[in-house]
C-alpha cells in the first residue's frame, strides 16, 4: 500500500512550536504575511533574518513528540511505499527517526545562497551575513519557502500524489495552496483520503474521513490501525 502523509504546523504544537493561524493569527507577535514574503525581506532584511535566526535558534528547545514518532514507525515498515511532505521547517521528522522528509516549505536548519544558489546546512545566525561556503558571496538567506515562491518537490509529490493509494493530512489548516490542494488531487487520482486535525480545518469536506483530536494522540492510534493491515 502506497502512503502519502502530508503534514503541518499543528504536528509540532504539542511539541512548544508555534502554529500560524491558531489563537491571536500571530507567530511569535508577527503577522506571517509581514515575514514571510520576498518584499518582507527586500525591505526589512534584519527583521526577517533576526526572526528566522530566532526560530533556528529555538530548535534546541523543542523536543520531538508521539506523532513524530509514530510516522518513523510506519517509515520502518512501509519503507519507500510512506512518502513523508511536510509544510514544517522543523526538524522535529527527522529528529522523531524518520529519514525520508520531504520539506517542501524549505528548512530552518539550511541556508540558501542568493548568489550561487546552492544550499547548505546551517545551525547559526544568518543576521551577520556571513559568507557562503560555496562561492564567499554575503547573501545566504533562509532556505525557507515564502509566499509567491515555489515550492520545493513539487514534481515528486504530484507523482507520489498520483499513485498513492491512501492520503492522510495531519495538522494543517488548509488554508496555503498548493498543498490544500493535495486532498482532491489525490482523491481525483483514486486515494482513500484521512485527516486528523485538531479541529475542522477548511479542507475538511474534501476528505473522505475526518478525525478530530490532538495529533500527539491521534497519530499513534492511526500508526497502529496501519501496522495492524500491513504486517502479517
Ligand atoms: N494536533 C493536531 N492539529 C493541531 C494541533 C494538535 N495538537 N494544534 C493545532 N492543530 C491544527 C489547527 O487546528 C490548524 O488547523 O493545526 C492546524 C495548523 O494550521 P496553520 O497554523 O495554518 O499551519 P499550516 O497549515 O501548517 O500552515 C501552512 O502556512 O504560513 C504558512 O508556510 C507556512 O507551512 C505553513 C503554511
């Protein structure tokens, strides 16, 4: 059984990140639209820069919780049938065990070099333009994806989207495109489609099932079902 999971910030609340459109619509006192966007950074470099280095920063902080654990578990015995997208920039997959991420927003821990476009690991700040390690260039910015840019893996998600046999979104709102749209794409395509969100998001009437609770709970209990179809 081929297995797309999609998944976004509301993963990782349990684990202290921030969600973006929860509570006040605020992260961290900003409104996402006024940091993350191209023009954001045309105009206010430090601000973005010092806001994306706080949150790089604020990994060390967060610790991986039972729904990030529970996808590695089903990654160790689907293999390359999971195909793991996430909208998040944490690094709270992999660091739950799962090797195959597909980071489709970008990453915080990568630094992206406006001159010679190639990316790079990157645990520091950003904010003191530092050099670029592959060309000296001072224009690293985060290699994080901003409104109106596209986003990466694009090609492999359709494809995977195509084939799968069942979709399952996890913790986002539905609310960013191209992954709200990934639901009916994949249903269009014939995949049994599951989300388990919080609470209703706005894609909610395009799934074919919907379970609401926190994804800390949810998730385990879902990896669970899944192990008990595939494995003998
Ligand atoms: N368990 C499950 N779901 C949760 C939990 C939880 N503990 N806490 C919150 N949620 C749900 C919320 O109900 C909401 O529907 O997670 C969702 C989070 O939605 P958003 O804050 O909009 O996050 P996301 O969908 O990932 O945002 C998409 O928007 O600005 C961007 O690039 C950013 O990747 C992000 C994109």
């Amino acid at each position: 059984m081929r297995v797309v999971v999609l998944t976004g910030a509301g993963i990782s609340a349990e684990s202290g990140v921030p969600t973006f459109r929860d509570a006040d619509g605020l992260w961290e006192g900003h409104r996402v639209e006024d940091v993350a966007t191209p023009e954001a950074y045309e105009s206010q470099p430090t601000m973005v820069q010092e806001f994306y280095d706080a949150r790089r920063a604020s990994l060390a902080h967060v610790e991986p919780n039972a729904a990030h654990v529970a996808l590695a578990r089903l990654e160790d015995v689907l293999g390359d049938d999971l195909f793991l997208v996430t909208q998040n920039i944490d690094d709270l997959h992999e660091r739950g065990g799962s090797t195959r991420v597909h980071h489709m927003h970008g990453e915080l821990r990568s630094a992206l070099c406006r001159a010679c476009e190639r990316r790079f690991p990157w645990d520091r700040t950003l904010v003191d333009l530092p050099p670029c390690p592959g060309c000296g260039v001072t224009e690293l910015r985060p290699d994080v994806v901003w409104f109106g840019e596209i986003p990466y893996d694009m090609d492999a998600i359709m494809h995977e989207l195509k084939r799968a046999d069942l979709f399952v979104s996890i913790g986002t709102s539905g609310a960013v495109y191209p992954a709200a749209g990934f639901v009916q794409y994949a249903a269009r395509h014939r995949a049994r489609t599951l989300e388990l969100n919080l609470q209703p998001s706005e894609g909610t009437s395009f799934f074919h099932e919907s379970r609401q609770g926190p994804a800390g709970t949810l998730v385990p209990l879902w990896v669970d079902e899944m192990l008990a179809r595939v494995t003998p």
